[in-house]
C-alpha cells in the first residue's frame, strides 16, 4: 500500500512553497560539519525523500543554490535567505529540512556523523536538565 500524504512547506518568507508527497526514506539529525555551518546550529534535523516526491511549486525563481561538494546541493530562497533542501545527487535523495515542513510527524531514527558533534551537544541528559 503506497502512502499519498502530501505536506506543505515553505521558506521564511513564503515565497518559495513545496510539496512533499509520500513518507520520507529517512529522518534523522546530521552533525557534520557542513551541515552545522550551514545551519547555524548544533544540529540539522532532516528528512530525505526521492527528488520525484519534492515539487516546488511557487517561487522556482527565488530559489539561489551552492555546491561546496558533489554530495550536496544546497537550495535557498534568494529573498529571505530561509533554507529550503538540499540535493544529494550521488545518493538519488533530496533533504527538505524538518523545520519547513510542520504538519510531518518528524520521527527521527538516526543520528549521522556523530563522531564530528560540537562542543553544543556534548552535555549528558542529567547535566542538561539540571541546567534547566
């Protein structure tokens, strides 16, 4: 049985809208160091889809795009600079982030390139929620 859910997504501004159709092959957390630039955070919480199941379907034009590597091709909205996905062409799977799409029920089973985490997660469960 296929699964023809459909979530909508957008940049910070709204200029650039998308669709995802289907259940994400993965969802997870990256911590590599490209992604926590990228970010500007700790950690990027992502979902992989086949490119077929991505449709941006308004501000096509808006979107501005850098390839540091052949992995990836990182797409943003040209007009707010919101993050919108990210291609990976070698592994036949495009990211949306997680942010962007809210009404996913993200449920992340894997965390990839722990080994390079920054100094931001290395805190332990007890100490974090004594921080609290």
């Amino acid at each position: 049985m296929s699964d023809n859910s459909t979530y909508e997504g957008q940049c910070f501004c709204g200029a650039v809208q998308l669709t995802v159709t289907g259940k994400p092959q993965a969802m997870g957390y990256c911590h590599c160091e490209s992604c926590r630039h990228w970010s500007a955070g700790p950690v990027n919480a992502f979902t992989l889809w086949s490119p077929e199941s991505v449709q941006i379907h308004k501000g096509y034009e808006h979107l501005s795009s850098y390839q540091k590597t052949v992995q990836s091709i990182r797409k943003w909205c040209a007009l707010c600079g919101g993050h919108i996905l990210t291609e990976h062409p070698e592994m036949g799977l495009t990211d949306v982030y997680a942010a962007i799409i809210p009404q996913l029920d993200f449920q992340p089973s894997v965390h990839v390139h722990y080994q390079e985490t920054g100094r931001f997660l290395k805190l332990s469960a007890t100490r974090l929620m004594k921080r609290l």
